[in-house]
C-alpha cells in the first residue's frame, strides 16, 4: 500500500514536473499536448486519489509547480507557431506516452467530479461521530472512483447482500493541524495513527440496537476479513439506523437496549475488522436484521447538512 503510494502520488507527479521544466518542446502541438497531458494527469490524481498520505495539500503544491513551469515557459520565449511538431525523437515517445497518462487524467477528473453530486435517494442528516477536531474522508461519494463501499451495491452479487446496508458509507480519519494522519510512514502500530483512541460520538437521539466488542485490533495492514466490521455500534435513530465500526478493542461504552443521547460516547475508533488502518466506518440504512445486521437499504448520509466526498476536510469545533 505504502509503495503503491509513493509511486503514483510522489514519484509520478515529480517525474512529469521535472520533465516538463527540462524538456518543455517549443512546436505548438507537441508543446500543447505536453502540457495538456501533464495537466490532466495532475489533476485526475489530485481530484480522484485519496490525499491522506501524503497530505492533502501535496496536489495543490504540484498545481502551483505546473503554472509556475508555464509561465517561465511563456517568459522564456513565445511558441514556435511555425512548426507545428519540433520535438526531438526520444520526446516525441514520451509525450505520446504521456497523453495516455492525460487520457487517463481526464476519465478520472470526470468520475471524481461527478462523485460530488448527492445521489437521488433518500439522504438523512446526523451530527459529526466525533468530538473537536480536524477530520478528511477518505472514501465517500457518490460514484465507486471515490467511494469504494459502492461496490456492494451490486445486487447480481449474492454476497454482497450481507453488506448492502453500507454501500454509502464514509470513512474517516483524525489529522494534524499540518494535515497528517499517522506518526511516519504507513507504521504498523494502530497506536501511531491520529484516529486511534478518538472518543467516537452518538451521532443521534436513540436506542442501541447491537453493540459488539469482541475483536482485537490489528496490525496495519493486516485485516480481518471474516469479521469485516470488527467491532462496532449499531443506533436506532428512529426512521433509520446509524452503523460505526472499527471500533477499538475493549472500548465501547454501550450495550444493546440502552438509550443514548447526541454526543455521548460510544467507544473509541480503532483497527479492527477488516480495516487497512484506524479509521471510523459510519453508514446509515433503513432496516436492521439480526441474522444480517449490515444488509438494510443504504440511505445517503451526511452530516451537518453537508454531503461529505473523498479528500472533503471538516473541522468539529463543538460536538
């Protein structure tokens, strides 16, 4: 995970850049398509992967360093309008293997922006699962790009049934005022990431329906995959129900039957289940079956009346 990161969030970005600071062509079309491609490419990756590690603000420093590039390009010297193609041989391969990485760019910037609108199903509000604070979704959205829990909605997949209830869900890490949500890069310990041992809050008014607390947490990236929500709290918040999970072990405050109020803490956010790192799974859904807990019909969730995507930061000032 941590490899396949620095790849396509640090190494490729940088690469381009430098690329286009040492070898930016001076024909129109292989200049334009140089820099079209660069562009898209950074922006696909800025808008559809997730900022987490590195931070969110990294996409935004290779934007600046993209415009910077231009200018001095276009203070440098005006395009040779003349000739339409003078890049050297070896450039004009990678520019062509670059516009693929463009193309690429484009799909992706389409899909990313398109998660952004509020799906047409019911959506229901609730107040934010934990206390003041600086918090990035890591997955939420309306299209599977951004939001991986999409996947479950598959209704020709027997399965996924047993999880439909969270096909909308979001997924949520505590970060640094700096924008950083673990101590190092991708440690193992859960105990090094800013999320775990957060107080994890009642987002509504309601009764507990199931509270689990039976899981350890695991070492990342290791995942519990027979347990996939690991230790979590389901509340009935009267027309629906809310799902947490991944608690951490040994921390929930509430059992079944017991009534709560918004804001009271539930447990803590944790590791457990089949969790790549700490972070809070919060869905909420319509029905909640004993035998099949996760399996109601996925409501849109969000919270203080925003409709939270991939890379969308909020701070908790007050629960």
């Amino acid at each position: 995970m941590g490899w396949f990161t620095l790849l396509i969030q640090l190494v490729l970005p940088v690469a381009l850049l430098l690329w286009l600071y040492l070898a930016s062509e001076r024909g129109i079309m292989a200049c334009g398509l140089q820099y079209l491609a660069v562009g898209l490419t950074l922006l696909g990756l800025g808008l559809a992967a997730s900022w987490s590690m590195p931070p969110f603000w990294v996409p935004y420093l290779y934007g600046l360093a993209f415009f910077l590039i231009l200018i001095r390009h276009l203070v440098k010297g005006p395009t040779t309008v003349s000739v339409l193609w003078s890049a050297r041989p070896l450039n004009t391969i990678v520019i062509i293997l670059a516009a693929g990485l463009g193309f690429a760019g484009g799909q992706l910037s389409i899909g990313a922006l398109q998660g952004h609108q509020p799906p047409e199903v019911q959506r229901v509000d609730i107040a934010p699962p934990f206390g003041p604070g600086r918090y990035l979704v890591v997955h939420g959205g309306s299209t599977k790009m951004l939001n991986a829990h999409l996947a479950t909605l598959n209704p020709s997949k027997e399965e996924m049934r047993r999880w439909r209830g969270q096909s909308r869900a979001l997924d949520i890490v505590a970060i640094t005022p700096a924008g950083f949500h673990m101590d190092g890069w991708w440690p193992t310990d859960p105990a090094r990431y800013e999320t775990f041992g957060r107080p994890v809050l009642a987002p509504c008014s309601g009764r507990i329906a199931r509270a689990v607390d039976e899981f350890p947490d695991m070492r990342v990236p290791e995942r519990n995959k027979t347990n996939k929500p690991g230790n979590y709290v389901a509340v009935n918040c009267g027309d629906f129900f809310v799902v947490l999970a991944h608690l951490r072990d040994n921390s929930v405050r509430v059992s079944a039957g017991e009534q709560v109020e918004t804001g009271e803490v539930l447990g803590e956010a944790g590791n457990s289940g089949n969790s790549s790192e700490p972070h809070l799974h919060i869905h909420a859904q319509r029905g909640f079956q004993e035998e099949a807990p996760l399996s109601g019909d996925p409501l849109s969730l969000t919270i203080r009346d925003r409709f939270l995507v991939r890379n969308d930061r909020f701070q908790v000032d007050s629960p």
